[in-house]
C-alpha cells in the first residue's frame, strides 16, 4: 500500500505527507512535543550529544600539530576568524533547518526539491566514514586491552623487534683520527680501538621506536604467547609481531587480523547497545561518554606538566615567540579554515539530523554559539595535555620535539604511546588516553548512526517505529561486515583511502550547495524569518552579522576552500608506499558514488515535473508543498496552508474506510 513509498522524495512541490497517528515508540515518550518523531528527553542529552559528535579524534590528534606546524599561538587568530567567518554560520545554519522542520538530512530538502542530491551525498558520506572511523575506535580499544600489563609491550624490543628497533638513535659511522690521519670508519672500528668521532661527522642508523615498529612495522608469522589480555580472558592472549599485521601494500589484502577483528565487533556491540531506543537511550549514555574525557584531559595535563621536558614541549606547541609572519602564508589560512570546517562536523547530515529531535521553540542560536566555542576550547586544551608529555618524550631521548611530534594515527598510536610508556606506573596512563579515544570516538559514532536511522525513519516511518531495533541492529551488522576489509592485513591503506577520499572535497561540494541553494535560492531573509518563528524577532543589527557571512564570506570561503582542494589534491599515500593505479580508481569510484546523486536526482526531478524546461525548474526550486514546522500548532499564518490529511478531528471515530483512505 502507502505505507513504504517514499512520499515526496522525488517529486517537485506535490502535497504529500509524512505524518502518521500519533503511535509512539521507543523513541518517543508521553512528555515530547512531537509524539510521532519524538523529542529529547532534556536540552542536556541534546547539547552532549552535540558536543560528543563536534568533539572527535581530530580535536586530540589534528589540531595541535596544525598548531605548531603554522606559528604556534599565531595560528590560533585565522583558527579564531574561520570559526567565526565559516564555522559557526554553517553550524548555526544546520542546526535552525534540522529544528524548523524537524526532518533529517535528506527530507530536510523539501525546501529545496531540486537539491535532495544533497542531502543523500551527506549520508553516503557518513555511511563510508562510519565504516573506517570504527576501525580506528577498533585499534584504540586494542590498545586499551594491550595497557592491562606491568610492562607495556611497546616500551621495549622485545621478541618481536627486528635489528632497526631500538629506543636510542644508534651511531652507524663518522670521521676518526687514526696515525694522525683523517678517516670514515663504521662505529665498531672506532669503538672497537677507542677512537672517538670527530664532531658533525657521525651518521645514525635509520632506527625505530619499539612504539613505531609494534604500530606498523611489515607482520611476520611470530606469534608472542607470554602476552596476554586478562580482561579477554584469553581472547586476545596471543599478540602477533605487531598491532597492524601490515602488509607491504593494498594489493596484498592477507588475512583478517583476528584481534583487531574482535575489537571492531566490540564497538559496533557498544554502539547498538547505546542506540536501541534512538536517542532516549543514546542521550543518556552521552553523559559519561561526553564528560569524562574531560576528566581525563585535565588528568594528563596534569601529570604531564608535572615531568621534566615539559615546559619544551609547551613552548613548542604555542611558541616561545609565535611566528606572526606565518599568518602571511596562504597555507596557514587554508589550515585553520579546514580544521574548523571538519572539527564542527558541518554538512555530515549529523547536526540536522540531531537538531530535528529539538522542541520548535529551543533557542538553536544559543545551542550552536556553546558547541563551537567548547569545541575550539577542546582543541586547544588537548593541545596542552599532548604536548607536555611529548615534551618530556624529547627530554628522555635527548631529541628536539620537532623530531618526536606527529600527526593522526603516528601521534595516536606511535609518539604518544612512546611517551606514556616512560612514565611511572605506565599501564595506568595508557589505559586514560586511550579510553578516552574510545569515548570520543563513540560519541562521533552514535550521532553518524542516528543521522543514518533518522534518514530511514524519514522515508520509512511506519517500519522505523515497529522495527526501531532490528534496523538499528541490522545496520550494526552490516557495518561489521563490511569494516572487516579495513580489519586485514592491507585494512590500513583502506582506511586511509577512504579517508583520502570520502572524507574530503566531497563534503565541500555538498556544503557549498547547500549554502548556496538556502540563502540565493529558497532566500536568505525567508531562512531567516523561519528561524525567528523559533527564537522570536530579532533586530536587524542582530542578523546583520549573519547576512554577511551567509550572503557572501562564507561560500567565498567554501569556495576558495574547494578549489585549493582541488588543485592540491594528490593521489593517496600511505608514508612512502604509493598505492596501486587501481586502489587510486577505486577511490575515484567511491567519491563519484557519493556526489553523482546531486545530478541524477536533480534531473529525475525535473523530468517529473510538468510544463515546459524552464517551468519544471523553477517549480523544483521552489519549496515541497509540505515544507514548513511540522506540528500543525507551530505553522502560524506563514504556513497555515500546509493541510494534514491524517489529522483527525476532534470527535472522530477511527473507521477501517478512514483508515484505509490514509494509507492511500
């Protein structure tokens, strides 16, 4: 019947209707405003909720390095000015359209009909990412077991090790003085007959810390059985020679690496579990999930400015003297225009999604001020938690910091790992940092799951409230699944792909879409009077700000941003490994997948309308019939013409010919 149609998704400006009686399920309860889609329980569960998915890896593992890298403190005034420029009117702009009409990120598009291509771009997006991003909660959590030990396996060479591994740089030759003459010796001739080196002539041995080689040193077939996980009770009691088991490339996929394997189903079991009732259950979880890394934060902070070094790595991190004439680089701007851009998580589907849970009168102005700021004050924060212990990193090897600092994965997994190793009682810290890349990275992962489930109850809402669980359970299993390539031997390379790909200018396209489709096509001051249907009227001064960035510096900046991207782009690497011609096209493949469907279903939208070419797009640039609040008492005159098929009336007796004439 009606029932699994997908009601306006792609027709232009017909009067269809989502609504359906007022059933509840789990995800709604006898307190919400909206008894069909349900509402958070309190503005709590929604702003940590915010926050979790805001706050991610990148605030810990990005955002310092980018730092130092662009004029320590310097950078933190372009950071400032993209937060405000770019940032927070994107943030704002989302969150106001997931409120106003309550719907997700593809239904959010009946008001612009010709840009529902849009909204599918951000879930296939979010789809591909939620895959490889569990990857990386699925090595923390190996992690994590791997710190219930008295000796971390990665503070030393142990069996595992090759000749390369060794926790000090080792001297491979310099000049001598032998008889009076000068000569180039290998270090055990020099040793060997008590010569010394001549000063700037000695070479180092191209060495790894254990921490690098059990990250990603090339696997070998030892297994070391002395190493075990007591809280696995044996599941994970055999560690192979290193984390990754990594294979020299993509083209050698090897096998599954069973534990890595086990971790991924962990995560995706502790998400599930978090999302069986949708956010009533989800927004409560966010309250430890959300919280406690703070606590963890400020834990390392302190202990790591309490160590020698740490002062250096601080100085580092912000600059003993910031570097001002870095501000005049172009790269240091197109730094902290991204890092703002993907830390606040715009134009994923997440914060509509989220927002279209909110009451219709919640003051989103607000909400979206409180999670950008606490964002960029996490980044900063973590900078100085990461950088003190690095710091004391460089002082025990006797480095400058410069040469124990990375980013992503290698500072996760490699630098700060290494650090943590060399600090008393060791095993406890290791298990704080990487718990809290668990929860944060759940956080990340609850709100992209929800984006997901909130699309489908959209299209599907009759399924979504009988089959709430099994489809949450459902997508948990197929995300499994289809994660276990990155769970291989080459499953590095795929996650990095991936990352290469899906999560760059794809999510700048869709972006600079749909600024530009809300403010020029559907109008801007329209936008904004339906934001003061939910905030009440504000003075033109107020939205002056705003019209500026929206109507102008913003898609600039998208822009600029886009095409920077573009013309920079380089084909995927993994440190030195080049990948194979065909893991380049299947990257191709997965971003043309994610964007084709802006074209195609725009094009399947004007085919269906009526009239002559230009007729048909006008009528698909103008908003859905039943665009508008989606609960009848927030319409007002604006949008009294939105008329409820399914509304009963007040004393109405529900026939099977009443019930029968809704489905059809």
């Amino acid at each position: 019947m009606g029932m699994l149609s997908l009601p306006g998704f792609l027709s232009c400006g017909k009067k269809k209707d989502f609504s359906l009686t007022n059933e509840k399920d789990a995800h709604s309860s006898d307190s919400d405003e909206n008894l069909e889609r349900g509402n958070w329980s309190n503005k709590g569960d929604y702003l940590l909720s915010m926050v979790g998915y805001a706050v991610g890896l990148g605030n810990v593992w990005r955002f310092p390095y980018l730092t130092y890298q662009n004029g320590g403190g310097a950078f933190l005034i372009p950071y400032t000015l993209m937060l405000a420029l770019a940032g927070l009117p994107l943030f704002f702009m989302e969150c106001s359209l997931g409120q106003f009409a309550s719907q997700g990120p593809v239904s959010i598009w009946r008001i612009l009909p010709l840009f529902q291509g849009v909204g599918i771009t951000m879930v296939i997006i979010s789809t591909f990412v939620t895959i490889y991003y569990n990857v990386i909660i699925a090595y923390a959590l190996y992690y994590l077991f791997a710190s219930f030990q008295q000796v971390l396996p990665w503070s030393d060479c142990f069996s595992w090790a090759d000749e390369f591994c060794s926790k000090t740089r080792i001297v491979s030759d310099c000049n001598t003085t032998l008889h009076g003459e000068i000569i180039h010796a290998n270090y055990s001739f020099v040793t060997g007959n008590n010569l010394t080196c001549i000063n700037g002539t000695i070479s180092y041995k191209p060495v790894q810390f254990p921490s690098e080689q059990y990250w990603k040193e090339v696997a070998e077939e030892e297994v070391c059985a002395c190493c075990c996980h007591p809280l696995l009770t044996g599941a994970l009691c055999a560690f192979s020679k290193v984390t990754l088991q990594r294979s020299s490339g993509l083209d050698e996929t090897g096998r599954i690496v069973w534990y890595l394997a086990l971790c991924l189903l962990l995560s995706w079991i502790i998400i599930a579990a978090a999302l069986f009732k949708g956010i009533k259950s989800s927004g409560k979880v966010v309250y430890f999930t959300a919280i406690f890394p703070y606590f963890i934060l400020f834990i390392l902070l302190v202990r790591g400015a309490t160590l020698e070094g740490a002062l250096d790595g601080i100085e580092y991190y912000i600059g003993r003297q910031s570097n001002i004439t870095k501000l005049m680089e172009a790269e240091v701007w197109k730094d902290a225009a991204t890092q703002i851009f993907y830390s606040l998580s715009v134009a994923w589907g997440g914060l509509v999604a989220l927002s279209s849970y909110n009451k219709f009168h919640n003051n989103c102005y607000s909400d979206a001020i409180l999670v950008c700021v606490t964002n960029c004050v996490t980044s900063v924060f973590a900078g100085f938690a990461i950088f003190s212990i690095l710091g004391h990193m460089a002082f025990l090897s006797e480095r400058p910091v410069s040469e124990v600092v990375d980013s992503g994965f290698e500072l996760a997994f490699v630098a700060y790992p290494e650090a943590l190793s060399k600090l008393p009682v060791s095993p406890l810290w290791s298990f704080l940092f990487f718990f809290m890349l668990v929860l944060l990275g759940l956080d990340s992962q609850f709100a992209t799951i929800e984006t997901l489930t909130t699309t489908i109850q959209d299209i599907y809402p009759r399924v979504m409230k009988k089959l709430r669980i099994p489809i949450t359970l459902g997508l948990c299993t197929v995300f499994f699944f289809l994660g276990l390539i990155c769970v291989t031997q080459a499953g590095i390379y795929w996650v990095n792909l991936i990352d290469h790909f899906c999560a760059g200018w794809g999510i700048l396209i869709a972006a600079v879409l749909e600024i530009v489709g809300i403010v020029y096509i559907y109008g801007g001051n329209r936008f904004i009077e339906d934001i003061e249907m939910m905030i009440g009227k504000k003075s033109r001064l107020f939205w002056l700000w705003w019209r500026m960035c929206w109507f102008f510096i913003t898609p600039v900046l998208l822009m600029a941003i886009l095409v920077w991207s573009l013309i920079t782009f380089a084909n995927p690497t993994y440190g030195s490994i080049l990948y194979p011609t065909w893991g380049t096209a299947v990257g191709w493949c997965m971003i043309i997948f994610c964007v084709i469907w802006i074209p195609i279903v725009a094009i399947v939208k004007i085919v269906k309308a009526k009239g002559n070419i230009v007729q048909r797009i006008v009528s698909c640039c103008r908003p859905a019939a039943n665009w508008g609040p989606y609960l009848e008492s927030h319409r007002g005159e604006r949008y009294s013409h939105i008329v409820d098929p399914q509304k009963k009336k007040e004393h109405e007796i529900p026939t099977v010919a009443a019930i029968t004439y809704k489905q059809h």
